[in-house]
C-alpha cells in the first residue's frame, strides 16, 4: 500500500509539471481553497492555533484572514513541487526575478567562513536549494521521508546541480561538520521539532522544541548563520530570493540564547511574509511537562 502511494504521488507530479506555473499554482490555489473553507479539517484546526498563537495582537478577523490565505499558499507550494522537481533546473531557475542580499554569503565566504543557511519551510524551499547548489558548495540537511520511492527521488532532483543531501541522523551530522570545517554553506531546515537533541526556547512567545544541533555547529565551526527564503510572487510570475542576517544571539556560548536567537531568526523571516509560511505543521506538539499541547481538543 505504501509502494502504490509513493507511485501515485509521483505520477501526480509528473502531471503537475507538465503545467505552466500560473496554471500549477491556480490548481494548488483552489485546493487549498478547499480546505480554507473547512475550518473543523485537522490542517485548518491547528493552522489557526498556530497563526492564534504568533499574531495575538491581531483581530479575530485578521487572523481568520491569514489563516485562509495560509491555505491557499500552502497548497501553491505542492503544486510546484512539479516544477521544482521535475522540470531541468535551468527552466525552474528563470523563474527566479530576483535576489536580495547575497552579499551576506559571499562575504562570510571570503572570510573563510562557513556558512550555514537556515531555511524555513517559507515560500518555495525547493527553488532555494536549486539556486543556491547552482552558485555553491551545498550539503544539505533532510529529514528521508517514509516512502523509499519518495526518497529516492527528493535525492535525486535536489543533487542535480551538485547538493550533498545529509539525512537527519549521525552520519548527516559528520557530512555537515566536514562541509563546514571546509568553509563551505550547509543548509538546515531550523522550524521543525527535532527527533533527538532538543531542548525548549521561546518561538512567537510560546515554548517550542527546538534544535540543539545548530548552535553546537556555530560553536564548533564558527560558521556564520544566514537565513534564506524564496517569495512567491502573484499571478505565476516566478519568485524572489531573500537573504537576511541571523539574529546575533545565535552565536552566543549560552544555549539558551543561542537557541532563543535561532527561533528570532525564523520569526523574522515570518513575519516578512507570513502569508506564505506552512502554519499547518503542529510546532509546538511536543511541550515541557504539565504543559498540555495548544492541539489538544
């Protein structure tokens, strides 16, 4: 059953690319309409306690709002995994209009610094990768998903330019530690609930499990921390590449900042585009003991 689901989702794939991007984002567009207009549907659920949780200060009806636009961008970020995946890169690079503050990596780079790229799961992290494995040294790290046949493709379409793909156990680890002693960039996906190896630290005013493996790179590499995005632009028109300097506190021998700086990178980042932020993703599930998780029904 798992094999037929990994070739189902594949043959929708190569139906999505072969869509104009207008046309794969209109489809993705209403699907997520669909579920928009759901609010009891799980993703919806936990959508809105997330955006409830960030955005406090905002009225019902401007979170009511985000939440429902939230889902129409989520379901345009599965429609262009067709495009991201499946079309050559130098196609699905075109659709790249513009770059903001490059300058960051390149002058960490000539510092014979390594650099670790953290990017949130923030617009299309798909055309991130394609670009930055195209102008870089690139390893990056990922969690393997279930379904093998899955695997083996995300494998496979991401190291087309040259990227390193480093699965999230110890021998990824080694592979990121061996880019960054060679001064090179790694990519770490920072907002999602590490298995392992975390602790608690705040993340939009509520505890979050966050990862201890990125501040230990810092403190062993003296790797300089970047953050990077690829906004989706409106009507199809392709998407513009962000980076922005990390907050100053993840470079701090403390852990507990260091780690308080890691989730005020990412929250900067969100709140550029927030819209365009996959709020679906139960981030605060795991929680401290006697704290009951914000999902709980």
């Amino acid at each position: 059953m798992k094999q037929l689901k990994a070739i189902v989702a594949v043959l929708f794939l190569g139906l999505l690319a072969l869509l104009p991007l207008r046309w794969a984002q209109r489809l993705g567009g209403r699907i997520g309409k669909y579920f928009a207009a759901r609010p009891e549907s799980s993703l919806m659920r936990v959508t809105r306690t997330n955006i409830d949780i960030a955005f406090p200060e905002q009225e019902e009806a401007e979170r009511v709002a985000l939440a429902e636009l939230s889902m129409i961008e989520t379901g345009r970020s599965f429609s262009e995994m067709g495009m991201a995946w499946l079309w050559s890169p130098a196609r699905s690079l075109k659709k790249v209009k513009a770059v903001h503050h490059e300058h960051l990596i390149d002058e960490a780079l000539a510092q014979e610094h390594g650099v670790i790229l953290i990017a949130p799961h923030l617009g299309n992290w798909e055309i991130l990768n394609l670009y930055l494995s195209k102008r870089y040294p690139f390893t990056a790290m990922y969690r393997p998903p279930k379904l093998k046949l899955l695997d083996t493709l995300i494998k496979r379409m991401r190291a087309r330019l040259g990227t390193r793909m480093a699965p999230a156990d110890a021998s990824g680890v080694r592979m990121v530690m061996s880019a960054l002693k060679r001064t090179e960039m790694v990519g770490i996906l920072p907002d999602q609930e590490p298995v392992t190896g975390g602790e608690w630290a705040p993340f939009f005013g509520h505890p979050a499990y966050t990862m201890k493996l990125l501040p230990q790179l810092v403190r062993k590499t003296k790797a300089r921390v970047i953050c990077g995005f690829a906004e989706r632009l409106p009507g199809g028109e392709g998407f513009e590449i962000h980076f922005k300097a990390a907050d100053e506190l993840i470079y701090s021998a403390d852990l507990n900042e260091a780690l308080l700086g890691l989730n005020r990178s990412v929250e900067q980042c969100v709140k550029a585009l927030p819209a365009q932020y996959q709020w679906e993703y139960k981030r605060f599930n795991h929680q401290p003991d006697g704290v009951v998780s914000p999902y709980s029904r």
